[in-house]
C-alpha cells in the first residue's frame, strides 16, 4: 500500500509529535483537484514552511499520506495506526486536512463566498 511518511523534528521534545495528515485517492464521483489534491498540496505548504523554521519547533511534526481512505478497514489511515500503533502515546495532536473550503460546497463556512 503506498503511503508516504515523513517527519520535520523538534528541537525540545523531538520524540513527542503532531501528525499532519492527508489522503491521495479520489472517489469516482469527486474530481482529484478538489479531493484531495488541494487539501495535500496546504499540507505540502505547511510543511515547507515548518521546515523552514524547524529550528523554532519544540515538538516534531509527522507528515503522513495515505490512500484508500473511504475504504473502511483497507484504508491507509488504517494501516498507518496498525503499524505506528505504538507512537500513539507521544502523539500529542492531529489535524487531517482534507478539502479547503470552497464556494458551493454546503457545509463551509457562511460569508461573502456564499
């Protein structure tokens, strides 16, 4: 199962870390620009950045895509907490970004896009 993990270390507490975390498959119905290509390429930023000023981080940050995810037990989601199971303990937050808000999507937020 491809799954691409990476990590940008901390300076104070290396061992403890925020998982940063997206998908790359796309259901048959959705096209791959908006699920989820636009919400990996903010991860991809996100990581840029952090990189950039990794000397400032106290915690690492994990990076991690994986595909499958609306497949239930096959997922790469799925898979990475079977086999990193045992990082859970100094994981100490998660954000999955998965699609940036975007006008005519219905459940975003309400303002002048709408």
């Amino acid at each position: 199962m491809p799954l691409l993990v990476t990590e940008i270390k901390g300076g104070k507490e290396p061992n403890r870390f925020v998982l940063v975390n997206g998908h790359v498959d796309t259901p048959p119905y959705c096209m791959g620009a908006t699920d989820n290509i636009s919400g990996d390429t903010a991860i991809l930023e996100v990581a840029r950045i952090l990189n950039k000023h990794k000397d400032k981080l106290r915690r690492s940050v994990r990076i991690a895509y994986w595909t499958g995810h609306e497949i239930g037990k096959y997922a790469g989601s799925t898979y990475y907490n079977d086999a990193f199971w045992h990082d859970s303990a100094t994981m100490r937050g998660e954000l999955q970004h998965r699609l940036p808000w975007m006008p005519g999507r219905d459940d975003g937020p309400r303002g002048p896009l709408q």
